[in-house]
C-alpha cells in the first residue's frame, strides 16, 4: 500500500479573512508573550513548576514535541500529557483534575457553563492549536486509493455496504479491481472528538443517508470493530485485511485513503485541501472575545476542498489561583501555538501549521489570563 503522509512543508492555514477578535495583554511577567515573528520568549523568562493536560490522543505527537522544545527552553518546568481522548479531557478539566485540555472539538455550552466551576464567572474559552484532515483510510490489498463520496462513506459506516466489490463502490473506481472482502468497519470506543468530526462530516454531507445525530461517541447500535484511540483503530485497521476506519490523517502510517468527492470533484486528502475547508470556517456564534472556537463548512462544494478536518483545541481557563500558574499556562499555551512551536509539531506530526494571523489571536486570547480574584 501507498505511504499516505502530511508533509512537514505543510501549508499555512489561510486563515486571516475570519472575523475573530481577542482579549490584550494583562501578562505582568511577560514570561509568556510571544515576540513579533512569533518565537517563544527569551530564556530569561524561563518559568518552572508542573502543568497537568489531558486530552485527545490525535495530538499525542504533536505534544510530545511541544513538551520536548518548551522544556528545552524552560528546564525548571515539566508538562504532563495523557492522551486518553477529547471527551476524557474536557470531563478531566471541568473537573479541576488537570490545567488544561486538548480536544478535537470545542466546548459545548453546558459543558463551557460546568466549567465555571472550576475557571471562575469568565469560564474557559478555546484556542486553535493542531489541525489535520480526518482520514477515511483503509487496509485492501492491491488498492491504493479509491474515491468516495460522502453517501457511500455514510452507507459503508452503517453497514449498509458490506463489501469492496459493492456496485456503489465499484462505479466511482471503475479502474481499480476490487474484491469482495469483506468491509470491517472500526470505530473509536472511547468518547472522541474525531469521532464527533467524523460524524458531523456525515451528518452535513450526506443527506438522509446518515440518520444519528452528532456525538463523540459511536452510534451504539452500529455494531463493528472497535479500539481506543488513534492508535488503536489505526492498529486494527492496519492489521485487519478488508478494515476501513477514520483518524487523524498525520497518524494513519501507510494504510491507504479515500479521495472525497466535493461537487463534481474528488479532493485527495493533503494539507494545501485541508486549508481550503478552513477559509470557510466562520466563529462559533455566540462565543467570548477571546474564544477561537470555529464551525467549519462540511458540505461544501468548493473544488479542491477536503472538508473532513479535525481541528483540535488546548482549552484554558480564564483565571487561575496564583500567578506562578499563570505564567506557567500562559508560557506553554504560548509555546504550542507559537512559529517555533507549529513547526515543532508539524516536522514530528506532520499536521499543518497555524497561519501567522492565527497565532496572533491565539497568542493574544491566552495572555488574557489572569488570576482569580
């Protein structure tokens, strides 16, 4: 099967038309200030302490990363990731058992009302930091790739389709030779933010096919293979001749992808069609200020747009009790959506970069932390 990977030359989110504004800077230490070209701070304003994040495992590379160049600059710190999955992060830091947390989707209103709790009357808000496409990939020997429209996808999901020779899927490749394995499908057992992406893909794109509302979690009488995590269903599906999953395309490894058909088109999954999807993207109606969360198009007819696209959040909150956690947040927050810190993820992971005019607000909405009162 054919090696399907994000380059680190990935493209730079174009971004910069949406309409979001942040918060200025209250930062009295400046320890997490990003410069003007959008490098960390110098090592004079090193901080230290210990950071606690949870959250989804699509990011894992790209956190191992982010850990390895902020404790480089800032030796006296250490970052704690656990990958458990977008809904265990969100449950984890409503909770107040960590600091912060990764998700591949952004708060919903009950949830962003919970966390008051534990962030104070402002709440938390949700920062932009890692963006993929979502792979539909699959393990068939002898193909490579094959293309797919959204009702086909929608119908292999539910079981519909059980084949590879299917009629539905055998007129879309009338090239390739497809045989009738068997389709095993396998989906996320773990409440997972690729999975609500997935599924709000399908759910917008298409049509009546696809029925069940969108959640993190599987449909539960959708009765298929599953495992936890990226990790998991890629191993499954890598091992498992006939396999078809979804995952963050920077994870896939060399399991073979669809190109989806949008319009009259099938769009090959890359970085340059996953930046296409977010110029669409518009700010979550009703957010804070300083809230970066974003509802992206998914039935787009754009030519040359992939519209699968896992966009995954750090979520913060807006005050803490001290000021030593206040740097500290402020100063990792900082690194992870800075250029340096980007780059750092997408040469490891292989996602695609903020744009620069993305890092601005970002960098901006998390120097709006401050203490609690």
């Amino acid at each position: 099967m054919k090696l399907n990977r994000l380059g680190s030359a990935a493209a730079v989110l174009s971004v910069a038309a949406l309409a979001l504004t942040a918060c200025g800077s209250d930062n009295p230490t400046g320890a997490a200030g990003a410069s003007a070209s959008g490098e960390t701070p110098a090592a004079n304003a090193a901080v230290s302490g210990t950071l606690t994040g949870i959250g989804a495992s699509s990011q894992k590379s790209a956190m191992e990363a982010w850990i390895t160049g902020f404790k480089a600059e800032n030796p006296q710190a250490n970052v704690q990731y656990s990958p458990d999955g977008s809904g265990a992060g969100r449950k984890a830091f409503m909770a107040g058992g960590a600091q912060f947390a990764g998700s591949d989707a952004y708060l919903k209103p009950e949830e962003a009302e919970e966390a008051k709790q534990v962030c104070g009357p402002d709440g938390a808000f949700n920062v932009p930091a890692y963006v993929s496409p979502i792979a539909v990939a699959f393990n068939l020997d002898g193909v490579d790739e094959l293309n797919l429209d959204a009702g086909t996808i929608a119908k292999i999901f539910k079981k519909e389709i059980t084949t590879w020779n299917d009629e539905a899927i055998a007129k879309q490749n009338p090239e390739a030779t497809l045989p009738d394995t068997a389709i095993t499908v396998v989906h996320r057992n773990d409440e997972s933010g690729t999975t609500e992406n997935f599924v709000e893909y399908l759910k917008a794109a298409a049509g009546d096919v696809w029925t069940y509302e969108v959640s993190g979690d599987w449909p539960s009488d959708i009765q298929s293979e599953n495992a936890k995590g990226t990790s998991g269903v890629v191993s499954t599906t890598g091992s498992t001749d006939g396999a078809i999953t979804y995952a963050d395309f920077s994870a896939v490894g060399d399991l073979s992808t669809v190109n989806v058909k949008v319009g009259d088109e099938y769009t090959k999954i890359s970085a340059e069609a996953a930046a296409k999807a977010l110029e669409t993207a518009t700010p979550v109606e009703g957010a804070a200020e300083n809230d970066l969360a974003l509802d992206l198009e998914r039935d787009t007819t754009e030519a040359g747009t992939y519209p699968i696209v896992l966009l995954s959040y750090h979520i913060f909150c807006t005050t803490y009790k001290d000021q030593a956690t206040v740097d500290l947040v402020k100063a990792f927050g900082t690194y992870a959506v800075s250029t340096e810190g980007q780059k750092t993820a997408s040469d490891s992971a292989g996602n695609a970069p903020l744009s620069a005019s993305m890092e601005e607000k970002a960098a901006a909405a998390i120097d709006s932390i401050t203490v609690a009162k």
